[in-house]
C-alpha cells in the first residue's frame, strides 16, 4: 500500500516525492487543466477526491520547473454542515479516520464572530487542523463560507507539504558542490579580486515559512545551503577564505578574462556569470517614494543593494560593462 511519506494521490496517478514538477506536470497533461494560482512553478488540475473528501481541483507547488513538488494542495467541496461553530466537523472526521488524530488544532469562529459580511468571512479561516507523519505535514483549512470560484465551490482547503529540504535539496546540492569547487579554484589567487564597499549591509539568502513552525534557517548552515541548491538555480557558498576576511557591507568582483567568467559574492553567497553565454545581468534604481529607494544589482541569483546615497553600484554596473561587454539591463521604478 503507498502512503503519504511516499507521494500524493491525483485521482488514479500516485505521484513520488521528489518528482520534479516538469515530470509531474506529463504525467498529469491528461486531466483537466487550469490557470495557475501564482507567477510561480505550478499546476493546477482537476482532481475529484482526496482522503475520502470530494475535491474540485489539486495545485501542486515546486521552488521551479527544474526542483521537486514540495506541496500538493486540494480544494474541498462545501459538505452539509451549516451550523456556524460546526462547519469543520465533517472535514475533521473524515480525516481522523484516514490521518489519525490531528498534532494541533485551532478554532477561529470567534475572529469572525458577527461579522454579516459573508464574503469577508469565506475569505477567513475559521478552523485549522494539522498532522505530522514523518517528513509530511497536512493542514487543513476550513473557511467562514463558500468560495465561488471558476474551478468550483470551495469551503475549505487541504495542504500536503514534503519538509525535508535538506532530502529534497541533495541532487541539486550535489551540482552545487561541483561548482564550489570550481568557484574556489577559479580564486584560489587572491590576485585580482577586487572588493568593494558599500554603504548598506547584504542579506544572505535563506527561505522561511511563516507561521508554520519551521527551523530557525539562520542557525542551521547546512539546511540554508540545502534551500539555496532548491530554490536557486546557482547561488553557491563563498569559500571560507573569503567570508572570513569580508564584512557584511563588502562584496568582491573577481574577472578572469581568458575564461570569460566574471566571479561575484558577498559575506556569504556567490555566483559564476559565464558572460562568453550572454547571461544577464540587472540594475534597478528604486526610486524614493514610501522609502527611501535604493540601487539593486542582480547577477544571476545573487542580489546586491545598496543606498542611493552611494555611487559605488552605479560605477560598478559601468565596469562590469567596460571588462565583459555585455549590456546591463538597466530599470527605474518606485519602492511602493
């Protein structure tokens, strides 16, 4: 019999934790499709039932098109329970006789107590249930009333999420340890690095999920450097040489000209643009308008920021230009 830790049911396909969403998204062309939720790597599909509940469609989630469906979510059908206080119970039984007993609970009719605005309240959540079986969490979310929407009428929403993102990350960050090593080959001569100064402190990367209980990513390197490899295409680790002599306002550009390969990090993540590729490289100036605007300078899937107040991105973006010969894709817009 296969079970939750190993995939996911839509309709008669059991889909394997770790397939990638391009896989998921063949195997799942023969079912009805429909607009995706989100600018993001999706797919939504009809899917009629799931763990005895009937379901209008199932929405399945992956960091991109290239990575593993990390969350599969379904729409539930409005059952026949009315009585406000109650509308939960139909979903909760069914699912304890499926899931066991849910890990938690929690009622909020009382946020939406009074409230005669019936489309604000199917807009809320009035109960939340979930489980924990080993590396899935199912959530359940009963809303305050029916959402009308073009896949069908919807009273609640069922979530299943794969959380073991440093198991889901291991083929990705295995590429990405072979480029690390190139990464510290290629400046294993200190000569020609050039480090700049900039007036605003960087941001290393790392993914949070909020109001789930997820690990403090911060303090765990090896589950950031796991999200970096799953949600990134190829953001590496600054060597340890480098991070040890920079300062969390200090980035360093290394250009090997022979090669075609211009290297850029801050503190903590670095990139390879390979410009003999053409790969682009962005410069936004984000105008005052809430806040105080600030210059952004992407190459590849490494961000850098700094204070319009500085000219140093500004003169950077020109040299980067001067040494490669690419043309970097420059924008305007507001912080609002």
């Amino acid at each position: 019999m296969q079970t939750i830790t190993q995939g996911f049911n839509i309709e008669d396909e059991h889909i394997k934790w770790g397939t990638l969403l391009k896989d998921a998204k063949d195997i799942l062309r023969k079912f009805s499709q429909y607009p995706q939720y989100e600018n993001r790597g999706e797919v939504c599909c009809k899917c009629t039932e799931i763990f005895g509940l009937k379901s209008t469609v199932a929405n399945l989630s992956a960091p991109l098109e290239e990575r593993p469906v990390m969350q599969v979510s379904y729409e539930l059908v409005p059952s026949r329970e009315t009585r406000w206080g109650k509308l939960h119970l139909f979903y909760v039984d069914q699912l304890i006789k499926t899931l066991g007993q849910p890990t938690k609970t929690e009622s909020l009719y009382n946020d939406c107590y009074g409230n005669l605005n019936k489309e604000y309240i199917s807009g809320s959540v009035v109960y939340s249930a979930n489980w924990l079986i080993g590396d899935i969490r199912i959530s359940l979310s009963v809303y305050g009333g029916i959402r009308h929407e073009k896949t069908g009428d919807a009273a609640a929403g069922l979530f299943i999420d794969w959380i073991n993102e440093k198991k889901a990350a291991e083929p990705f960050r295995y590429r990405n340890i072979i480029l690390e090593q190139e990464l510290y080959a290629y400046l294993g001569n200190s000569s020609a690095i050039n480090k700049y100064v900039l007036a605003e402190n960087q941001r290393k990367f790392y993914v949070t999920h909020i109001g789930i209980g997820d690990p403090d990513v911060t303090n765990d390197e090896s589950l950031r450097v796991a999200q970096m490899a799953l949600y990134r295409k190829e953001l590496l680790q600054t060597p340890n040489f480098l991070r040890h002599s920079l300062k969390e306002n200090e980035i360093v550009i290394k250009f090997l000209t022979e090669e075609r390969l211009m290297i850029i990090a801050n503190k903590w993540d670095a990139t390879i643009l390979r410009y003999s590729q053409n790969e682009t490289v962005n410069f936004l100036d984000v105008l005052p308008a809430r806040g105080p605007g600030e210059y952004f300078l992407q190459v590849k899937d490494l961000s850098i920021i700094d204070s319009r107040k500085n000219d140093t991105l500004l003169n950077l973006v020109t040299h980067i230009e001067s040494i490669t010969g690419l043309k970097v894709n420059r924008e305007t817009g507001y912080d609002d």
